[in-house]
C-alpha cells in the first residue's frame, strides 16, 4: 500500500493498493480527496472576445476511487485491462452559461471505464490502441 502525503501532490492523503500476484496480472484500487484551487486564468482572465475570469470561483473538491487490473498475454507480447472509475466533484469549475466567464456548479458526478490494449511487436517499444 502507499499513502502519498498532501505535500508530494498538493491533494489530500490518498491510499492506493495494487495487488500484483505475479508479472501476468496485477489488479489495483485507489481511494482519493482532492482539493483542486481554480487557476490564475479562471480567476482574473480578460480577452477582446469579452471572456472574463472569475474572481469568486471556490475550490473543487472531490472524492473518488478507482478499481482496475491489467494482464500479460501471448508469452508477454501484449497487455490488457480496464478500470472503473467514479468521482463526486464539489464546486465544478466550468464555462458558465453564455460562455462569457467560469462558474462553480454545485455537483457533478463523473464515473466509466477506462480500457487498456498494448502490444509488444519489438520486445521494449509498444502500440498501445
């Protein structure tokens, strides 16, 4: 297990455990806080499109865990794996509704899956797909 210290990632704690029984297959979950503050742009942005900044903006939050695994096959030469992901996000950062400033948006949930294909044609250099 390995616990990453807020100070390493400016998140907070976050605790992720891969379970790796052998170099075929390795499956793994996270469980994480973040504390996202808006950037310089979101908050004090000006343009001659009239697109402004917000100064207001709050800070995201969220809290999220993702849980997924990868496999080796064909003697190596390829990879496999998916991962589920959800996240429940505070205080969104996003375009506001006439698309002239940001704005925070009380709640928003992401979650889906994440697949990975790699193959290993040459030994070391890979496609992945």
């Amino acid at each position: 297990m390995t616990v990453t210290t807020p100070s390493q990632q400016g998140d907070l704690p976050r605790r992720t455990g891969p379970a790796d029984p052998g170099d075929r297959f390795q499956a793994q979950g996270q469980c994480r806080d973040r504390l996202q503050g808006a950037a310089l742009a979101e908050l004090f942005r000006t343009s001659p499109l009239q697109f402004f900044g917000n100064p207001n903006l709050k800070p995201e939050t969220s809290i999220g865990y993702d849980l997924g695994f990868e496999q080796a096959a064909f003697e190596r030469r390829a990879r496999f794996g998916a991962t589920y992901f959800h996240n429940n996000i505070d205080n969104l950062i996003t375009i506001n509704s006439t698309s002239t400033s940001f704005e925070n948006v009380g709640k928003a949930t992401t979650y889906g899956v994440e697949e990975l294909r790699r193959c290993y044609p040459l030994g070391a250099a890979y496609v992945t797909g």
